[in-house]
C-alpha cells in the first residue's frame, strides 16, 4: 500500500516537472523571437556619415541606438554637420527614410549667416526645412 | 624719488583709465552693432526658398534700426560665402525704431539694396516733437526722407508733441 502510494507521489512530481520544462521551453522561444524581430543595437561614442538631399551629413553622439531599419536616436550630447549647417544638441531621434530628424531639447546651430539658439527643432531635409520651436534667439552676421 | 613715485602713479593711473575707456569702447561698438533675431513661437528656416519666417513676438534688429512684429519673413541672399538678408517684410503691430523716430503700421517692407522702409495700413510716424498718422509712410534712411500718403485729406493727421507744443 505505501508502495503504491510513492509510486503515484512520484509519478505526480515526474508529470509536474515535465509540465515546467514544456512552460520554460515555450516561455524561452517567445521572447527569443521577439528580441531577435526588434534587432536593438548601441554603439557608445559614435559617429558615422548619412547621405541625404543636402548632401553628406556627419552625425555623432555619446550613445546611438539603432531602433529599427530606418529610426535611429542619437542619445546624450549629439550632432548633424553638413556644408550648410552644425546642429549640436541633445537627444535627436533621426527616421532615415523619412529624412527627417527632431529632438525637444535646446539645440545650437551655426550656419553662414551667423549662430541660432532654440528650444528644439525638426529637420525635414527632404523639404530643404528647419523648424526651430519656443524661443528663438538667431544672432546674425549682416 | 617722490616725484618719480608720483609721476609713476599718475601715469599707472592714466593707464588704467585709457584701458577701462577703450575696453568700453570696444564692448558698447560690438554691442549696439550687433544684429539679430529673436521669435517667441518658432522659426523656419527654408533653404530652398532662401527664407526665414519667424513667429510670435519678433524682434529683429539690423546696423539700421529694431523693428518689432507678430510675424516676419526675411529673404536672403549668399553672397561671398555668407547670407545677407535682402528684403524683410514684417506683418501685424509693426513698430519700428529709427534713431528718434518710431514708426507703426500693419505691414512692413524693408529693401536692403536702396534702405527704404515702407509701411502700410494705420501707420504712424512718431518724433520727439511730432506724430503724423497716415495710410502709407515711406522712409528713406539714406536720403533722410518721409514720406505720408493718406487716402483722403482728413485721414491725414499732425500732431504736435508737448515739447514742441510749448514752443
């Protein structure tokens, strides 16, 4: 009788195990396929070149992450430099697709006309655009 | 000896003035020559139409004078490198401040190539001794020139300061 009861003990602990693993091994595969469909990459202290309407732009930042094929965010003190313009701020988003980029914190632009100050801009470089937001100070050379 | 003394101190002195004299010299140059623009709202810079338009609250100040706005829009041209503006037009509660005058008006356009202001729609020239309203003022700053146009005689008006009053 006390056979038979540690048989159906152990046999309920081996069906309990079995039903973890297949749990676990479910669990794993899900979230492997998920990481693998974002393909989240960063790169500390970057820098790279991105050819766009206006030409060759020079991007850099303290830390890039890739978000997908055509987004990427330029995080901590960032930059875009081509022949028409030095943009240096903080946080700028860039859809590479879409040619444009953005960023809500104050930002600095030097151009040949003279040096802008603002609270954040959107570049809309398939439109040859820069919207600068909140208060602008544009201090010029004429 | 305390001539020397004196004499060296006088001129330590001399030195010192002619130093804080020509460093406020230099720094009020630089500073009433500086020309800018400030926005409140926004500010577009369009490099294919070679323009900028600026929202709420302009300030725009050039070696001529500061004009204030609600909206400006100044071409540009690239000249040697550098951008020049060539024409600003300046649009509602427009005011602009030449030397001792104040002009106002609804509309405004400056051309850089001849520096003639013009101005449109309720406008006025104010001076230390003198305010004239009219429909249209063009100011000629090169040749020292006003010129008030109205639609009708009565809606051109002369007013005669307090200063002048007295007189």
């Amino acid at each position: 009788m006390t056979n038979i009861f540690n048989y159906k003990i152990i046999n309920f602990l081996i069906i309990l195990i079995l039903g973890l693993q297949i749990f676990i091994y479910f669990y794993n595969q899900n979230s492997l396929t998920k990481n693998f469909s974002q393909k989240n990459i960063t790169v500390e202290n970057f820098s790279s070149i991105v050819l766009s309407k206006s030409g060759i732009t020079k991007i850099g930042s303290e830390k890039l992450n890739k978000i997908d094929d055509n987004k990427i965010f330029l995080e901590g003190k960032s930059y875009l430099e081509n022949k028409e313009y030095k943009i240096y701020g903080n946080n700028i988003s860039i859809n590479l697709n879409k040619e444009i980029s953005s960023s809500e914190e104050p930002v600095k632009v030097i151009n040949s006309m003279g040096t802008l100050n603002a609270k954040g801009f959107k570049n809309l470089d398939y439109d040859g655009k820069i919207i600068f937001f909140g208060e602008v100070e544009f201090v010029t050379n004429n | 000896m305390v001539k020397l003394f004196f004499s060296g101190r006088l001129n330590l002195s001399l030195i010192i003035k002619i130093f804080y004299l020509s460093f406020f010299v230099i720094f009020f140059s630089t500073a009433n020559s500086e020309s800018y623009v400030k926005a409140g709202e926004s500010l577009i810079w369009d490099s294919e139409n070679q323009s900028y338009t600026a929202n709420g609250s302009v300030e725009f100040k050039n070696d001529k004078f500061v004009a204030f706005s609600d909206k400006m829009i100044a071409n540009y041209i690239k000249q040697n490198d550098e951008e020049i503006f060539t024409i600003v037009e300046l649009f509602e509660n427009v005011l602009i401040e030449f030397k001792d005058e104040i002009f106002r008006g609804n509309y405004a356009i400056y051309t850089r190539d001849d520096n003639i202001i013009k101005l449109t729609g309720n406008v006025s020239i104010e001076s230390p001794t003198r305010l004239l309203t009219g429909n249209e003022l063009i100011a000629d700053i090169d040749n020292n020139k006003r010129i008030l146009n109205s639609a009708n005689k009565e809606s051109l008006v002369e007013v005669l300061l307090e200063n002048n009053a007295d007189n």
